[in-house]
DNA sequence: TTGAAAGCGCTAACAG
DNA sequence: CTGTTAGCGCTTTCAA
C-alpha cells in the first residue's frame, strides 16, 4: 500500500541499510549517496512507518494522556498546554478518557504502555498502587495527584501538583477580613485528590479563624452545577461562597443574578482556577489562580526532560476582583435576625 | 522489559503461535489450553504489543484527529463526541493540532498516516489537492468541510458538514421582521471553509432582503476578540450583531453591558452553535443551532463504519432567545438622527 | 488442535 | 562508506 524503505532503496538502488542511515540522517553516508536516497524518498511520498520504527527501537515517539473528563475545561486548556509544548517536538499525543472510571482508566493504561513512550495521567483516580504498577511498564508523570507519604516513591514517576494552600488560606483570610463569618464550599468530585486537598485546607484554616464552613457536595464541577446550587443556595446559612472552580462559580453568579440577589452586595463569591478571559464573568470573578495551563507546562517540562526533578508544584494566589466585599449582614446573624413573618 | 508472548507461551508450555490463537479468542483451541494460556497471560500481567499486531495486520486500533486550534471550545466538544463514541470501542485515539497552519497540518497527516487506521480532519485547511492526496494514504473524514463540487471525490473519502444556510437565512430573516435593516457580522477565520459558508449566505440572503450588512474581520473567534469588537462597536452603523460562533457574541455581550449598553433595547446580537449551557449568556443568547458534537457524532460514525455513507451534514435552526428583539431605532435613521452636540 | 516458519517495515550490529 | 544479517513482537499460512 503505502511505500516501504525497502522500495526507496531499490529505486535508489541502495541496500535498505544505507537508505535508512541516509533518512535518518546519518553521517555515515557520502553526501551523493544520501541526496539520491532522499530524492528518490521525497518523489515517492516515502513516509517511515513509525510503528516498525517503534518495534525495532523500543521508542514510538508518542506520548500519552489520560483525563478524568476531557469535556472539563481544566483539562482541555492542560491539553492544549501539553500539546503546544510537546508537539513542537514532533511527538505524537495519544489522548484517552476514562469518564472517572478507574478500571477504565487502568485498561487505557495498559492498552496505552504499548504505544507511547511516557504517559501523562492528570487527577488520576487509580490507587496509588495502580499508579506504582502503572510506573513498572512506562515513565509516569502523574499531574494533579500525589502519591501518599507512606508510598515508596518509584524511580519512573514525577508528580505535579497545584499547591493550593497559599490560594485557599488567603482566599478564607481575606472573606474574614471583610467580616464573613459563613462560608459555603461548592465541592469537587468524590474520588479527586485535589478536591480532598482544596477540602482539607479550607477546614483547617476555616478552623482556625474561627469561621462556620458548609459543604456542599455537587454532581460535576461544570456551570450547570453551579447553577443548581446557586438555585438552591440558603442565604441564611452564609455570606459567601467559594467554589471547586470558575465554572462552578459562574453558575452561582448566573443563578444568584436571576434570584436578583446582589453580588457582593448581599454575598461574595470566590472561584477556583483564573480560567475565565477578563470581561467573561459578572460581577468580575475573585478568584484562586491555580492555573491547569502552568500544571500542563510542568508536566510537559517532566515528558519532554526525563532527567527533570520528581516534584513539581504550582503555586496559588489569589486574584482579589469586584465579586467578594465586606460581609453586609451583622456577624452574628443568629441572634440579631429578625424573626420571619409565619 | 514488558511481558512478551512468547514469555506467555513458554511459561504456558504452549508454542507461539497456539498463545496467540488462544489471547486472540479463537476457537481452535481446545478449551483447556486455552484457560491455561489466559490464565498465564493474566498472572504475567501481559499486554499485546499493539506496534507488532498492527504490522503484522495492518490495522492499528487507533484513529487519527486533527484540529486547527484544539483550544476552540467547538473542537473540544466534537473531540469530547468522539472520544465517547469511539473510545467505547476501545480504539486508541491519537490528536494534532495544526495550529492554523497547512504544512504543518500536511506534516501530521504524514506522521499519522502511519499509526492510525483512519483520519479525521476537522476544518482542514488543506487545498482540496493534499486532502485528495492524504485519501490515497488512508481513508479520510472530513468535517467541517467539503472539497469543491469540480473536484473527483476519492473513495476513501467522507465528508460532512454544518448546513448554516437554513440556520443563518432564518437568523436574518428573524431579524428583518423585527425592523433592523443594518447588520453588522462579526467574521470567523480567513482560511476557514465554514467562515466562508456563513459569509456566502449572509451576504446573498442580505442582499436579497435588502438589509445593510457589515462584515468585520476578527482576529481569533473567541471570548477577547468578541469584547474587543463589541467595544468598537459603532452604534450607528447597526441595530443587530451577528456573531460566527457564541464565543464571540459572548464577548459582545461583556462589552456592551460594559458600556451601558441594552442587549436587546438598543442592539441585538445572535451567536452561533448554542455552545453555552442554559443561563451562561445574560440575556440569554439567540443563536444559530450548530452544535459541532452533533458533527462529532457524524464524524464518529463515518469513523466507525466505512460503509457509511460518504455526505453527511448537520442541520441547523434558529433558537431565539432573549437577546435579539424589534429595533428600536428608526428604520432610515440617518435622516432622523438627531445632530451631535460639538 | 497444535507447532514451525515466514514476514510485517524498520534499525542496529557486524563485516567488508 | 556500504551491504548482510538478525531480530523487535506479533499473526498467519502451511503442515503435521
């Protein structure tokens, strides 16, 4: 069908040995002899079968990615990071989703270590087992996940995270400092690390300020969501609300302007990611940047350099805008509420 | 280093060619054996080679799919279509981005070419030659466009379209009822057959209702390039705004009620694709309806079943919503207008 | 029902 | 500098 290197040489009439040394761009070929061959190679449309090419070398020249959820924003611009870094190179990118089913991520895993020289998995839901295991076949670059303490750390792994903590306690501190004293959380999926992580601070430091926390668990972390609990939102339980990302966060905006409910006026919402272009959002969206896109260039910096650290992280801050202000109720609500018409 | 087949077939006490034969679920194998072998294969966590299987079949179980910007959200949802549909039937999938550019669009077709049984390309910018030549490597979909009526359509080739012509002629006539005689369309890219479409319609459609059109070039279709057209937008040289995709007329929507601006009071504005999830948009947005998942699904199908027929287009329809209303100015305003103060 | 052997397209020693 | 040869891991005749 298509033309083999075996037809270049005939036509160049060449041993396919020396037609390979002159495609691949040996110096072990006398120029004339390399200028035929590539000639001949160029008139015939010769493209070498990167498959053979993999066999023989043991390298495909590809590299694979593994999402929770690739309709999720957070991963498509962590993809479009990844590929602008790594397809430069000419690697190919072989992408698969494993819908947050853990056994089909590890069966894209598998199916995947055959075919490409490194696999990238973002917010993997495997076991840290399954991870280890999944470290024995191929290089992994686990992103938006880590390992825990307690697991030996496998020679082929790295790991890249996005440090929240700075974001989130600054994120809490600053709704404190505007007198929030109830605080809503819009949480992520169930089996994500990161949710855990986001989770984890925002008890803590909401602990130590002294400030009532309220999870609210959500179906997916995507607008529709966010409308939902917007919709549903008690305004009586708090005075802002910080959500598991912007999109989440632009539902609550949509659904509190559609009750007529001020923002900030009357409650302060805080989002997750700095994913949204100026302007998108409003009121502009207060946010934790914790960008995927630094994340993506992280873990194409780990793919491309094998030699690169084990431990990346990207750091969080956050980005004060027009949609948190000082809290308008008093700060002890409970006792001062005046009592509802029955 | 990986588990190979013949470790199988050794460790089974089988040759070969029978752990072959028995992981490929054939039937010539005696039963007994063939437990053995899968049992054998599963305990040596053995996965098949799928570089040594596609050279020896010539079928890969991977597709191909390139985009010319997989940042655009309308590529992302027709990947995120595909990959449901076609990653169920555990092909592999493997991505390029062309970032607009033909060569390196041509240069990915190559170096897919032999890796991937079949090849989806999504808006090519190829000329209709290349793409013509890319159906004698490998059979092809094309989506989101469709080689010229003069040119031999090849028969490894599908293609399948958005028909905008219903969808936009309705959009103008929508408009045209409701009073607005100057229309400005905010343009997709240049190198973009679908841009074309929509142009071509509008124009003729414009032409034959008598209404003004302006077409404005833009730089990218997104978010920032509709804020940045809605902000130099003049108010008198339209009443209605017509936008090549939703993110754009996104964008024109922040700018406008950034600058006090009335969406629908003063001006309309129609977007296309309906990409935005229900309440996104404020005032929700009309738009022409021509979801690129629904040209995923298309595309998928071609994909899956080459006996599928060859043409293939998506319907589209009009969806009016709040942001487009009757026009409020005069209809021959330039008479009336009322002299500036300077 | 099973095994031996050929070979997919290519690269990498090893000779010459 | 170039050709010969031996595989990479797998499927698939062809015999047994």
């Amino acid at each position: 069908m298509a033309t083999t290197i075996r037809q270049v040489a005939e036509a160049a009439g060449v041993s396919i040995a020396t037609a390979s040394r002159a495609l691949s761009g040996s110096d072990a070929v006398v120029p004339a002899t390399k200028d035929r061959v590539l000639r001949v190679a160029a008139a015939l449309d010769y493209t070498p079968s990167r498959l053979a090419r993999g066999l023989v070398t043991g390298t495909t020249g590809n590299i694979g990615l593994i999402f929770p959820d690739i309709t999720n924003p957070f991963y498509t611009s962590f993809l479009a990071e990844v590929e602008s870094l790594v397809g430069a190179h000419d690697l190919g990118i072989v992408i698969g989703d494993s819908h947050e089913d853990p056994d089909r991520e590890y069966a894209l895993v598998r199916q995947m270590s055959t075919q490409v020289d490194r696999l990238v998995l973002t917010s993997s839901r495997l076991t840290d087992e399954q991870i280890v295991a999944a470290a024995g076949r191929l290089p992994i670059v686990l992103a938006n996940r880590r390992l825990g303490d307690d697991m030996a750390m496998p020679p082929r792994l790295s790991q890249m995270v996005i440090d929240v903590d700075a974001g989130f306690t600054a994120a809490v501190t600053h709704l404190y400092k505007l007198g929030h004293r109830r605080l809503t959380y819009l949480d992520g999926p169930a089996r994500s690390w990161s949710a855990r992580q986001k989770r984890a601070v925002l008890t803590r430091v909401c602990g130590e300020l002294g400030l009532n926390l309220t999870i609210v668990g959500i179906e997916r972390p995507d607008f529709t969501a966010g409308l939902a609990a917007g919709t549903d939102l008690d305004l009586d339980q708090a005075t802002a609300v910080l959500a598991f990302n912007d999109q989440v966060a632009l539902g609550v905006l949509a659904a509190l302007r559609a009750r007529g409910i001020d923002v900030p006026g009357r409650i302060s919402v805080i989002g997750c990611d700095d994913s949204l272009p100026d302007g998108l959002a409003w009121p502009a969206l207060s946010t934790v940047d914790s960008s995927s896109r630094a994340l993506g260039a992280l873990a194409a910096a780990a793919v491309l350099d094998p030699e690169s650290k084990q431990n990346g992280s990207v750091p969080t801050r956050l980005i004060v805008r027009r949609s948190t202000a000082r809290a308008a109720v008093d700060l002890n609500p409970r006792e001062e509420k005046t009592p509802e018409p029955s």
